[in-house]
C-alpha cells in the first residue's frame, strides 16, 4: 500500500474518531487510540503489518516533541508551591509501584509463568524484579493531551503532569539496578558497586547534560533569530529535537530524559517560553497527538494481548494498588492538599514510551531469553489497556477535582 495513503488513513481515522470520543464525552486520545485498532493489521488486514513495523520514526520524533512539552510544565516558579509534595509523591508512587509488583509477581508467577526448567532463582524472581521496575514510570503524553483539551488548571493538574514527567528518572534508576539483580540471580554473578550506581548515575546525569546543552543551545539561536516568524521556530524545535534524540542514542543515554529537559531548560531560562510553548501548542500539537496514540492502537498484538491476558490484569492491578497508597503516603507526609493526595493517582495510570523501550532492552539482553517474551507481552498488553483507561481516569480526576474550564 502506497505510504502517502496509509499517513492519510492515521491522520484522517485519528480526526474522526477523535471528534467522535468528544461528542461523546470522552478525551480525544482514546478516540485515537480506537482509531488505530481498527487500522490494526490484525483486525481488518487492510494495512500491511510491514507498514506498521515501519513507523518508529513518526513515533520517536513525536515522543521527542511530547516529552519536550512536558519539560516545558516544569516551570520553577509555578512548581516551587508544590516542589515539596511533587518530590514526595513522585519517590513514593514510583518506589512503592515496584514494591507491589515484585511481591505480587513472586506470588502469582509460579502459578501463571510456565518455563521450561524455570526455578525461583532463574526465572520467579529475577522475573518479579523486571516486572517491578517496569511499573515505576508513568506516560504522562495521555495526561498532557487531555489537560490541553480541556484547559485545565490548578494544583491537582499540575501535581499530574509534574510527577509523570519527573518520574521517568525513577524509572530509568530502578531499571538500572533491578537489572543488575536480575542479572546476579539468573547468572549467580557478584554485585559490583560500578554497574549498580555509576553506571546509572552516569546514565542519568548524561542525559541531564545532553538537554541542558540542547536547550541552551536553542535560547542561544532564537536570540538571533529572536524577529523570524513562528514557522521558523517549530522548524528548529523540530529539527532541535531530533539532533538530541540522535545524540542521545550514540551516547547510550536516555532520549526522553534529555529532550524533557531540553523543554525544562527552555521553559524557566528562555524570554518568550511560554508564548513558544503556546505556538506549539496551537500549530503542532494536535497533529502530534493524532500520529502517535493512532499509531499506539496500530501496533498492538492481540494474539499476544490474549496469551498473556492474566498476567497483563496482574500487571495493572498491582501497578495501581502501589501508585495510589504511594501518592497517599508522598502526598501526606509533604503535607499537600487534600485534593492532590485524593485525585492525583487518577492521572498516573497510563503506562507507555519509556516502558516499552525499556521492555526490549530486556528482550535484548541474552541472559533473561527465558522469559523476555513474557516480558515483552505482559508490557504491550498493559501499556494499550492503560493507554485506554489513562485519558478516562484523568478526565475523572482534574473534573473531580474542579479543575476543568467551565466552557468545556
């Protein structure tokens, strides 16, 4: 099929179904994603599978400009009223995530994980200990999406997208080390200072660094620039982005760390950040949305979906049990309002980005091949039924909570 017409398809699907969601009362992502399931090549066969293996470019470039927004809520000034119980809720949600997941898994995968000679060394635990670490992160694209929507504003809103931004970076620090323990359990290896804390930490930081230069970099060329119009700078935004990704991924360091603070470098140093992330918002960012959720519901594999359906149901209901008593616990000892410790978990379902990727670095590494495929199956099936359900909790949440514009 010709690739001009299946762009078409994603595009004008993603309009109509995401203009149907609305009518009906629900966010415009979940119209997306439902378009790209009935554009699944398992569904209707209508797309070539081929063509879809095919579109990580649009995904990654998209990914790129999303977490790029999200640095761009990140705002010092707005967040300094709520540094304290952003900080808490993002280490204890993120931290007691992994907690729930590894207790639960070590509970249910004997019973559910079928591995040829699999042992609890060799397979239960190392298993639970990955499963952990993949449910600290939280995709906050869904989030962005739907607060943009519906004009959102206020402390519950803003707890969501600051900590679905910040908690990418536990995400990636508890990956680091749980692989490290994986690894040590499946291979009896000794633990070694090096590769479980200056690996990541060198990781982490190089990623910090990266954005801070980018973002630098960009403050320094639209100050020359500072009369262009607005096409010119998404040109460079764009083009920015995508030089970063690249980079980080010749240096082995995380490239939505580094775009986020990219658009964090931006938003609290640049002179016109908020009338620039307002040009994006306008110009680019329904065109964004639209590829990449339309493409999301594309890939998904239900034959995998249905293989690995108990473990996926686990999977959400032990990610969900950590991230709400850790928003609780985070929002009560940083003493945040009575709202934000209630709704805020609302907004910190959706799994996605960050997760899948981390997903096949494990399916990568040869000394988890028993049961990576699991792994892998559990992580697509979760991330498409928390793409799902994310927009609509959400939606619950910032309502619940007052936030939304009245117009709306």
């Amino acid at each position: 099929m010709d690739p001009i017409l299946i762009v078409g398809l994603v595009l004008f699907g993603g309009f109509v179904f995401g203009e149907i969601a609305t009518k009906m009362n629900l966010p415009k992502v979940t119209g997306y994603l439902l378009a790209g399931v009935l554009l699944n090549p398992t569904v209707f066969n209508f797309i070539p599978k081929d063509a879809v293996n095919h579109t990580n470019l649009i995904t990654n470039i998209s990914l790129a400009f999303i977490t790029f927004s999200i640095g761009g809520t990140l705002v010092y000034s707005q967040l300094k009223a709520l540094g304290k119980s952003i900080l808490y809720i993002t280490l204890f949600e993120a931290e007691f995530a992994l907690i729930a997941l590894v207790a639960g898994f070590l509970i249910v995968s004997p019973f559910l994980v079928h591995v040829q000679g699999g042992t609890w060394i060799s397979v239960f635990i190392p298993l639970s200990i990955l499963m952990g670490c993949l449910g600290s992160p939280t995709d906050p694209s869904p989030m962005l999406a739907v607060s943009h929507q519906y004009n959102a504003k206020g402390p519950v809103t803003s707890t969501i997208l600051s900590v679905g931004a910040s908690d990418d970076v536990m995400g990636i620090i508890n990956y680091s080390i749980t692989v490290v323990i994986a690894q040590a359990f499946v291979l009896h290896k000794a633990f070694s200072l090096s590769t479980t804390i200056l690996k990541p930490l060198l990781q982490i930081s190089g990623s910090f660094l990266l954005g801070i230069i980018f973002g630098f970099l960009f403050i320094l060329i639209t100050w020359f620039i500072r009369k262009e119009k607005e096409g010119v700078l998404i040109v460079l935004v764009f083009g920015l982005l995508s030089v970063c990704t690249g980079v980080a991924n010749l240096l082995n360091v995380d490239e939505l760390l580094s775009t986020m603070t990219m658009g964090a470098v931006v938003a609290n140093f640049h002179p016109r950040s908020e009338a620039i992330f307002k040009m994006l918002e306008r110009y680019t960012e329904e065109l964004i949305f639209v590829l990449f959720f339309t493409i999301s519901g594309m890939i998904l594999d239900f034959g995998v979906l249905l293989k690995s359906l108990p473990l996926v149901f686990f999977f959400i209901i032990f990610r969900l049990i950590g991230k709400f008593t850790g928003t609780y616990v985070g929002g009560s000892l940083s003493h945040a309002p009575a709202k934000v410790k209630k709704y805020t978990i609302g907004g910190l379902v959706p799994l996605g980005g960050i997760v899948v990727g981390l997903a096949l670095l494990m399916k990568q590494d040869p000394t988890f091949s028993k049961f990576s495929d699991i792994i892998l199956s559990v992580i697509i099936g979760s991330t498409i039924l928390h793409e799902f359900i994310g927009p609509i909790s959400g939606k619950w949440a910032i309502k619940e909570a007052d936030e939304i514009e009245k117009t709306c």
